[in-house]
C-alpha cells in the first residue's frame, strides 16, 4: 500500500495542470471573446476533471498507508478537505456547463471553475507541505 503513497505526488500534477491551465485559458478566452484559447480551455478543464478521480483514489489509498501521521496531521486533514473541495466544485461545474444553457448560466460556470482553480492551488500547498515540509511518501 505504501506504493499508492508514493505513486500520489508523481501523478498528481498531470490533472492539477490541465485544471489549472484549462481555468485560466477558459475565462482568458471569454474576456478576450477567443474561441479557440476558450476552447482549449474548456478541453483542459474536462480532462483535468476526468484525469482527477484516479489520482483521488490513489492518494486516499497512499493516505491509508501512511504511518504516525499526528505531526502532519493537520496538513493532511486540509490537504484531504480541499481536495474533495476540488473535486466537488468541478463536479458542480460539469452539471452547470451541461444543464444551465441561458447566459447567467455561463457566467455562474466561469465562477465556478474560478472558485475550482483557486481550491486546486490550495490542495496542492498542501500536498508540497506534505511532501517537502513533512518528507511524507519520500522515505
């Protein structure tokens, strides 16, 4: 089980990048009236989202291994909450974008994978703190 753990920080940056990237070339391409920039935001942003439960479940099955985890424990309770966060808020978007056709729908979307940007940056502070503050999974 140890594998997942150490498996986690290696794979995780493939989805954070492609949400992170999509986000930005998203609302860049809104604001800018860009369809292709907006459309190669909206394919990232898909992906990203598709390419996160993997990555969710191997890091809940390398947390499960882990081993005295009350020096970091309050990293990782923070770093496991932002992340169903993330996960939750581009779920919200999914149904938004798909469901929610009139303009106020949009623009409640764009907020939305805004907020979902923003709780991706955060989950991965967390993780680095884990990996490089608290060495976890490097061992």
């Amino acid at each position: 089980m140890i594998f997942f753990a150490k498996l986690h920080p290696m794979i995780v940056h493939f989805p954070m990048g492609l949400l992170v990237s999509g986000v930005v070339f998203e609302i860049y391409g809104v604001l800018r009236n860009d369809e292709v920039v907006e459309t190669a935001g909206r394919f990232n942003v898909r992906f990203g989202f598709w390419c996160l439960f993997p990555v969710l479940l191997v890091g809940f099955l390398g947390m499960i291994s882990l081993e005295n985890t009350e020096k970091f424990r309050d990293f990782l309770s923070s770093h496991l909450k932002f992340a169903f966060t993330t996960a939750g808020v581009f779920i919200l978007a999914m149904l938004v974008s798909r469901y929610l056709r009139q303009p106020w729908g949009r623009i409640l979307y764009l907020l939305i994978i805004a907020t979902g940007g923003i709780c991706v940056l955060t989950t991965g502070y967390f993780g680095g703190e884990l990996v490089h503050r608290f060495g976890v999974s490097t061992r």
